[in-house]
C-alpha cells in the first residue's frame, strides 16, 4: 500500500506548488500542502517538503494567514495546518522563522485571548454538511499542537499559553468524544482524536475512540457517520493510526487492512465507497493518501512500542558487533556521535561508556524504547526517515539493525550520510538478505545484499566496505554484515535519492 500511496503523491505534486486537491481538481491546496510537509519527511521525501514549504511562503496572506483554494476569507484550521508542516521544517531551515512567527501571530489575533477559542467559518459556508449541520469546531484542537511547538521552538511561550486555553475551552464546550453526534464523520472526528493525543489528553483520546470502536466492523469498516452504511476511507485511515497511537494494535491492523484493500490502482483512494457514498465518491482526495501513509509509519513505531521487553537494554563489550564499531570509530573523544535507531540505546550507552566526553545521541521511533536509554544520552523521537538535524551534524553515526525497518532503504541511507559530517564515519550493521528465513521477521522487515548498501553508499560519495560480522558470542557465519563508510573531507556533489536508487536496484 505505501508504495502506491508514494507514487500518487509524486504524479500529483504541482509544477506550480503544491499538492493538488484530488485527482480531478489539480489546484494546490495550502492547507493540505502545509500537513504534507511532515508526512513527506516521514519518508525521506526531504527536497519535496521543502519545495512545499518554500510555495507555502510565496502564498502567505499579507496578515500572515492562509485560506482555501480560490477563498477570500482565512481560516485558522488552514493556517494551523501550515504552521505544522513549517514547525516540522524548522530545527533543519531555521529561515522558515520569520513566516511561521507570522501565521502564529495571526492565529492569535484572530482567536478569543480569553478562551483561546478560534473563528469558525459563517453557518452555510465553508464547514456546512447540509442536514447535518456544520464541521464540529472541535477540529481546532487539531491547530494547537503544532501552534505550541512553535512556540518552544520560537521560544514563544504566549504560543504555548494560548494553545493550553484552547485546550482548555474545547474540552469544555465541545462534545469530543461521542461518534454518534451527527456531524461526525470519521475524517473530522479522527482529527479531533489525535489532536487530544498530540495535547496530552490520553484519557479523553481513548475514550473517543473506544466509543468510536463500538461501530467497527470485523472487516475492519468504521461507517463514514455512525447512521450510514458507507465509509470515508480518510477516516478509517486515520482512526487506524490513532489506535496504532493508543496501542490498539488490533482494531488498528483490521482498519488498516480493510483501507488497503480499498486501494485504486493509482495508488489513491475515493473520498468514500459504499451505498449512498456522499463524500469525494468519484474523486482521490489528497489527504486520504497522505493519512494511509501515517497510519503505515505508525503501525512499526506501534509494533515497538509494544515489544520493548523482548529487547535487550545491554549488550557485551567483546561482542562481534561492538568490536567492529569500535574499530570504525576509533577514539571518539569529544566528538558528536548518533545512534540512529537506537532503540533502548545499548550502543549508545556503551559509547558514553568508553567515551564519556562524547556527545552521545539515540534516535528511535519508539517512544517506550526510548525510555530505557540511560541518563546522559540526548534521546529523539524520529525515524530514520527524518531526522530532525542539520546536514552534518555528526562526527560518527551507528545504526545497527535499523535500517532493516526503515520501509524506504535508499531514502533512510540517503539521511544517514546527510547528518554525517565530512570525515565522519558510518556504521550499518545489518543482516544478509542470503540468510532470509534464519529468523522470523515482521512483514515489512528488509535484509540485505552486501552490494545492495555498497552502491547506495557509493553514489551518495561516500567511501564503503562491507564485511561479515560475529554476534551473540559466535563467530562471523554470514548472518550479519557491516558496511563502513566515510565521507570525504571535500564536499562532493549531491547525488539525487532517485539516482541512488536507481543505481542500487
């Protein structure tokens, strides 16, 4: 399904900015094109969100705003949603300070200082479902996390402050928790459910979507509205990644495997299928691809979550493993050093360790792996996919059975050697594709081909070798390999992700 999904996206980016509305309205959509941005870099897509968020900036509103393809009138839910994609821009092109201060700014005027209550579209406009009434204002919560994020990252705490009032006000006044309210379509609702993950509000975040699950089907359907025999495949899209959040793997899995088989040959998804379908029926909506993707990403980060106690928090020093970083890395006195994939920082910790000077980093996807890494190590919660790090931001980086799980190999190297600093080394230890079967694996798990990492590697201009490796206390018997890789003190010229890929398979 990811792949797919991939390939719509690239056929319907613009030439002029932007991602198109749907497969049969090709007009940029600021709004999704701003809650694009993190999605793409989710799959190391990271030149195409910063085309993304650099068309965001040519499209600004002078008072800071953004609105609707063709709209007079600004909307904070759309603005709230480029204030995602250019916060998850930032810590990488600091230069996105300056519009995304201003889109906070107008969010603040605009809304009620006293409530953090923000303006809603007139009754009958933008947000009418007919009968049904209007889009419930609860969707707002869907603008406030992003809203305080700018706020700690502009160190703007009245961002933070007004996001908290906002909060506030909707769980108060708006009913947030209840399907069967009549203007709750999955899609609306979904949004409503992960903003209260992304606010802290867990309790409230599985209540909704317990009371949700009570309309699931075995197949895994959730009816668009909770009185209609149709589906809205963006809900169920985004209902699964929810309950992937939430640890619901599951009811999660059922979702997500009634979405894919729902899948267009294009890659795309209707905006809803069955009797009586009244939302996007004969149209590719672009968020409904972008939120089969995230339901995708968070089905790994939830498979760790949920199997941290079977993985070890230690590992020996004479390991066969450790021996070949050591040797790579040499004496890493003060140097900057990242554990990419790290998950309960092992590596990490034995490299504090040995090097207590160093400035130790472990990354990982998983926030309950991350929660055993000792004390002294930086911890960051991201994927290989996107690292939020200047280009070279470190001396030596490590990644040990990681990249296995990293879905999009040429994209993970390609961030692995961009966040390497020139003279650094690489470490990739993985394994051997030719020992497939020596292990039970997860579905989207990849070995590899010795070969296959050399040549991304190589045209990435990096200097590579690979060799076999000894583990558990055995000796090197083919099962795993670690490639080494330096890059040249010398800037050499940038290699596309296409082209790497393409040279490798």
């Amino acid at each position: 399904m990811l792949e797919g999904a991939v390939r719509w996206v690239q056929r319907h980016v613009l030439a002029s900015g932007g991602i198109a509305i749907s497969s049969q309205q090709r007009v940029a959509y600021p709004e999704v094109t701003g809650y694009y941005v993190p999605t793409l870099l989710g799959l190391g897509e990271r030149d195409l969100a910063r085309a993304f968020a650099d068309w965001l900036v040519t499209v600004q509103r002078a008072d800071g705003s953004f609105g609707g393809p063709g709209a007079e009138e600004s909307f904070a839910f759309d603005t709230g949603q480029v204030v995602r994609g250019w916060t998850a821009m930032l810590p990488t092109h600091p230069e996105l300070a300056t519009p995304l201060r201003r889109a906070c700014d107008w969010l603040l005027a605009a809304g009620d200082a006293a409530t953090g209550r923000l303006p809603v579209p007139r009754p009958g406009a933008a947000w009418s479902l007919g009968g049904r009434g209007e889009v419930s204002e609860a969707i707002h919560l869907y603008v406030l996390a992003p809203l305080a994020a700018a706020g700690d990252l502009l160190d703007e705490p009245r961002y933070r402050r007004f996001a908290e009032r906002g909060r506030d006000y909707y769980l108060g006044a708006v009913d947030c928790t209840r399907f069967d309210a009549p203007n709750h379509l999955t899609h609306f609702y979904a949004y409503v459910q992960e903003a209260l993950l992304e606010l802290g509000c867990q309790d409230e975040a599985r209540r909704g979507m317990a009371d949700v699950a009570r309309w699931q089907q075995e197949n895994g359907a959730v009816p668009a509205y909770s009185d209609v025999p149709w589906v809205c495949a963006t809900g169920i899209a985004q209902l699964a990644g929810v309950w992937f959040r939430l640890g619901e793997t599951a009811r999660a899995e059922r979702a997500l495997a009634f979405l894919a088989a729902l899948q267009n040959p294009s890659g795309g998804f209707f905006g809803s299928y069955g009797v009586g379908a009244a939302y996007f029926p004969d149209q590719e909506p672009s968020w409904g691809v972008k939120y089969a993707i995230e339901a995708e990403h968070r089905r790994i980060a939830s498979h760790f979550d949920a199997t941290a106690d079977q993985y070890r928090p230690e590992i020996a020093a004479d390991d066969g493993r450790v021996r070949a970083v050591l040797a790579a890395f040499g004496d890493l006195g003060a140097r900057r050093v990242l554990d990419a994939g790290a998950g309960k920082g092992r590596y990490a910790a034995l490299l504090k360790r040995t090097f207590p000077s160093a400035e130790v980093t472990a990354l990982d996807v998983s926030a309950e792996m991350l929660r055993h890494v000792p004390p002294g190590i930086t911890t960051v919660r991201h994927s290989l996919l996107d690292m939020p790090f200047p280009d070279a931001s470190f001396d030596a980086v490590l990644c040990v059975e990681a990249l296995e799980h990293a879905v999009r190999i040429p994209e993970a190297v390609r961030e692995l050697a961009r966040v390497l600093a020139p003279g650094g080394t690489l470490v990739v230890i993985d394994k051997n594709r030719a020992q497939l079967g020596a292990l039970a694996m997860p579905t989207w798990e990849r070995w590899f081909d010795p070969e296959e990492l050399l040549t991304l590697l190589r045209a990435l201009g990096l200097s590579a070798e690979v060799g076999g490796v000894g583990y558990d206390g055995r000796e090197a018997d083919g099962l795993f390999l670690c490639w080494t890789a330096r890059k040249l003190r010398a800037a050499s010229r940038p290699i596309s992700c296409d082209a790497a890929a393409g040279a490798a398979l």
